[in-house]
C-alpha cells in the first residue's frame, strides 16, 4: 500500500481541510484519498496531511504537473512538500 505524506507551511488546518474537502472527488479520480490531516503541535502553522494512493509513479506525475502550473501563474505559491512512502 502506498502512501503520500504532505507537509505545508503557513496555513490553517481548518483552511487546508476545507480546500482538501473540497477537492476529494477530483483526488479520488486520480486515486489518491485522503486519510488524516493534523496539525504541528510545535509549530501550529504547519499542517502535514496523508493520502492513501493507488500509484506513486501515477501521483507524482499529477502533482508534479499540478506544481508546475501552480508556480506559473504564481511563481511564489505556496505548495507542499511530498514525502511518498510504501
């Protein structure tokens, strides 16, 4: 079973559940669900959120090309970090 682990800086948990509630069904067609979201007690303005994937070769293609049009049009968007386990 694989998995995706995402840590983002400079956000509300309650902000980043909201855009990942939002956003559940495009995920689950791309074969990522969402499993946990928590927050940093050490440092409350970061949030780590994991997905269970079907594919790490499949998701990182996704979220790399995701990333990639994200920092064209800003090229100072604030994205998370990637950590893909199996």
């Amino acid at each position: 079973m694989s998995h995706l682990l995402a840590k983002l800086n400079n956000v509300s948990i309650e902000g980043i559940r909201k855009i990942l509630e939002k956003d559940k069904e495009f995920h689950a067609s791309q074969g990522m669900y969402l499993e946990n979201i928590w927050q940093n007690t050490d440092n409350e303005n970061e949030v780590f959120f994991l997905f269970k994937i079907d594919s790490i070769e499949k998701t990182k293609v996704l979220i790399n090309k995701l990333h990639a049009q994200a920092l064209v049009e800003n090229p100072e968007a604030n994205l998370p970090t990637m950590i893909y386990l199996q």
